[in-house]
C-alpha cells in the first residue's frame, strides 16, 4: 500500500504524522507547498516544509504550530537588539536548519534533495518532498490593493487584510516534483489533508500536470473546516472576503472536479447530501485531532475510507 | 588630530582600542582588512571587522582573540548535530551580526555603510571602514601545491601548511574605501597597529592608490613580532617560511620604503642601529598589551612618537 499526502502547514502536518505512525516504513510520501517560502537575511526559509519535518520528527513546537520545541532565541534576542527586522521569528535551532538548507542549496542541490538530506539528519523515515524545485510564490491580493508576499500576509499582517484574490508567482515555469509525481503515479490513495485550500493545496494542484496524473487516483480530502471555523490559520476567513460561507461544503465544493471522497466532522453532518450531490462520497467522523490517538485514529479512518472508494475513471 | 590606523585581527585591534580610548571622540579612524571575508551558509563573514568592531565595544571575547564574550552555541550545536560543516565556529550573538550584515548588503548597502550601521548598533563611537567596498579574497599558497583561502589556511588547517606565497584576488578591481582616503589624506598620523603584515596590512596597502596616499604622511608602525615570535598568529611563522628570520627588524625592512617610524619592544632593543640604517627612526619600549592600561600606555606613546616625526617628503 501506498499513500501520497498533500499537505501545507500545522493541520497538514498533524494528519501527515498520524499516517507516519499507522503506516508502515516507505508507504508514505508527503508532498508539502512550498509557495510560502520566503528569503530572510538571505536565508532559503521553508516554513511548511519545516512543520512537516518537525511533527514528523517529534521536535514541532505544539503550542505555537511552527518552529522547533525546547528552542532557544539568542540569535534572535540580538538581531532585535542591533534593529533588525524581527517580524519573522527566527529560533536559534530552527535557524540551523535554514542555514544548511541555504548552504546545500548553494553547492547545488536541488530542495527535493536538501530536504531528503534534512529529513534523514532528524530522523524522519517517510518520504517528505517540496512540491517543486523551482521557486514558486503565494502573492496575497488586498481589499486595499496591496499585493502581500505570504508571510508578510500571515506573519507580518497576522492575516489581518481582506484578500481579494491569489496568485503564485513562477508556477508557469516550475515543475512538479519528480518524486512526487512517481509517488502519485504509484500510489493507491492521495489524501489532501485538512490545510487551506487556497494557500496550501491550491498551489500544489496548479503545478504543471499534477492535477491530471492526481485526477487518475481515488483521492479524499479531510476538510480544515470545522462549524464554519478552522482550528488554526486563515481558511474560513478566506472563504468569507471571497464571498463564500466558510462551511466543509465549501472546501468540498472547491475541489469539486477532482475529490472522490471527502471526510467531515460530526458537527458539519447536515452537509451530506449536499456533497453527495456533487458526485462526492462523504465519510462523517471525528476530525479534531488533539492528542496522537486522534492523529492516528483519523489516519486509519482516512485510509480505510480512501481505500474502499472505487476508482475513478 | 586625526590619526588613521590599519588593522587586521587580534593585536591590531588592542592598539585601535587603546587608541579610541585615549583620542577624543572623532579622531580615530581605523582601516580594517576585509581579505580574510568569507562566505559561510550564504552569509557575508568579515573576521578581522568583527574583531575590531567587537574590541571597540567592549564585547570581544578576551580569552579566543575572535567572536564576543557570554557567547551561546545553540545554533551552532545544532548545525554539527546535522552534518554541517563546523571547522569555523559561529556563536549566536556573532551569527546575529552576520545576518544583518548579510541582510543589509542584499539591501544594495556598501560595506562601509553596513559597518557604520553595525558599529552605531554596537556602541562603537569611532570611525571603522572596512578597506574597500569590493570583494577580495587573500589566497594562501602552500608548499604542498594548494591554494587556500585564508580562513581555510588560518581556522580549519589551523596554520599548519607551509606557505609559499600570498594573493590577494580580486585586488586590481578593488577600489580602496573613499572614507579611508579622506581619512588619511586629513590624518595626522597614520599608524600600521601590530597586526600581521603579509596578511593584515598588505592587503590594505595594495589596494589602488592607498600606498602612494600613505606615503604623504608621517607613519609608525608597531612590531607584531617580539623577541622573533608573535604572541597570537602566524606572522613569525610565516616569515620563516618564506626564507626571513622572524624578528622587528624584519618587520620594519618589510614597511622599510613606506615607513617614518618604527615602535619595537624592549626586548629587540639590539636591532635599533640597524632600522635606523634604513632611514627609520625607532622607538623602544614595552609593546605587551596585557591589561587595558598597556593599550591606553602603547597608544599614547605611538601617538606622541608619530607626531614628532618628521613628515616626509
């Protein structure tokens, strides 16, 4: 059995780990955006493609959705000290990573192969690639006309500005990852995990030919929103200035040409028919993943639900 | 008054703080060698800038001769916990400046204006410039047929190669700092401080028309090598190697067309007759920077000694 994940940041990551647990060794490839990566001090930072690492090595922080645990700030402390622009919270265990990551890439790696090299280093077993190799960038459009780099958006604005439409800069010109398109090839399910549609899973999907090769397998998404509201990050908030009632319907809806399947919580029931209208088969369970058990749990259910949708085509 | 010093790492730096002490506040500029600059982790290096800008704040590590006291390691253990290269070590607080140095050159900052930045950041209220706004790289060639960069001979072969020769590259299409040039040609006093002469200072006298600016002015140099030997560096050695008995002297007959006067410690008081022969007027005394009051003692003197020189030309 294999499984291909798409995933953006902490949801995503919390669902990947649950299926890095229920799986065995090699069944998983996770593939995560990359369009929020950003250069700070010159630095190639990869904020997803770290939560990712980090659940799936057990040194994610889990009260702040990003970084390391136990991390330190010193570097951090004397950067604000000298002036420095200190919007983008920089620990100083974290900073290794981007240090080395802007190092081998430097020496010509590739970032499918920096992160093979990264993700061994930590201690993660199961396949993790960036979604590209080439530079792809989430452009957020504002109410107030402004054109906001990702994380200026989410870290620097903390998501604060209406958006009015996405863009990701360089995605004519980048190619999927190759591995990633041999993982979907391969695979016997992709799961798109409960990440934002627009910012996460969007981004991956508009990259070449990915979403034709995808189309051919049996794919579920769990839905990032839950009563309306996500848990974490600006999905609903971004279906509302779009002019769409965030609901898991919506997400639903708006991946509605490609989705076999799609999980929602208990609380979003009333929504089944609906979904089921679409052509999609719904699966009603608990989404919330608080502890482990939770993670896992939802992965099983994932994966056994996935697994029993006829394929498509 | 105005008096310019040149300076690279360590010993170059206790005369310039001596110096900054006991000047007025304004009256000091130090030239500062950037051929030992090196690119780490995509970051822009600049060692002996560090060391002087540090000295002058009172935050060098006193005990290393490079990197700021009450460092921390947290980044740094990580990034040897990875497989990082770790033959040059970055404390924390030292990587904060780095980065922003980095960060600010990206800018379209010069080096010099990143300096000043630094320096104002760090309390440090005298003139620093580093030697030039461009790029060049001091080349160590080794008896053994290698061409090392500095940092490679100096920090991860720990001066262990036998050296042949020295080049500076990129030196022809380095332009010497304009701020250092206004300095100088306004100076009173130009001071060579006890810094390694084929490594810390040549660079700087190479660099366009410095040597001939130089020359227009009274100047003292002060012996970095005591008793045939240097207290921190390879300088002795590599005079050595080169076919030249490490000794003052030696020294003063390397400066020997440029120099006015010539500082030499106690102990080599026997070559006096002989640097004078060479048209330099010596001064013997004690050189030993130990305590804050020898840099202050060793300044003063320089300083006195310089302005009854003669002025040439």
């Amino acid at each position: 059995m294999k499984i291909v994940a798409l995933a953006g940041g902490v949801g995503g990551a919390k669902l990947a780990e649950g299926l890095s647990k229920y799986l065995e060794h090699g069944q998983l490839t996770v593939i995560v955006n990359t369009g929020d990566d950003l250069d700070l001090f010159g630095l190639h930072i990869s904020p997803d493609l770290d939560t990712v690492c980090y659940t799936l090595a057990g040194l994610a922080n889990p009260t702040t959705g990003w970084g390391q645990k136990e991390e330190t700030w010193e570097v951090f402390r004397t950067l604000s000290k000298i002036g420095s622009p200190d919007w983008f919270r920089l620990g100083d265990h974290d900073l290794a990573i981007h240090l080395e990551r802007t190092r081998l890439l430097a020496e010509g790696m590739t970032l499918t192969e920096v992160t093979q090299r990264l993700c061994s280093k930590l201690g993660v077993t199961n396949q993790v690639l960036p979604m590209s190799d080439q530079t792809v960038h989430t452009m957020v459009h504002t109410r107030d006309n402004r054109r906001l780099s990702f994380q200026e958006y989410f870290v620097k604005e903390q998501c604060q500005p209406v958006v009015t439409r996405f863009e990701f800069d360089g995605i004519e010109k980048a190619n999927p990852s190759i591995n990633g398109i041999s993982a979907i090839q391969e695979c016997d399910l992709v799961v798109f995990c409960p990440s934002n549609p627009w910012v996460s899973i969007d981004p991956i999907l508009n990259l070449g030919n990915i979403r034709e090769i995808i189309k051919q397998k049996r794919i579920v998404a769990v839905s990032p929103i839950i009563g309306g509201k996500t848990l974490k990050g600006p999905a609903a908030k971004m279906f509302e200035e779009l002019g769409i009632q965030p609901s898991a319907a919506a997400v639903a809806e708006h991946y509605r040409d490609i989705l076999t399947g799609f999980i929602l919580d208990t609380i979003d029931r009333s929504s089944v028919e609906l979904i089921r209208g679409w052509g999609i088969i719904p699966l009603v369970t608990e989404t919330i993943m608080r502890s482990m058990e939770d993670r896992m749990q939802l992965a099983k259910e994932t994966i056994n639900f996935g697994l029993s949708l006829p394929l498509k085509g």
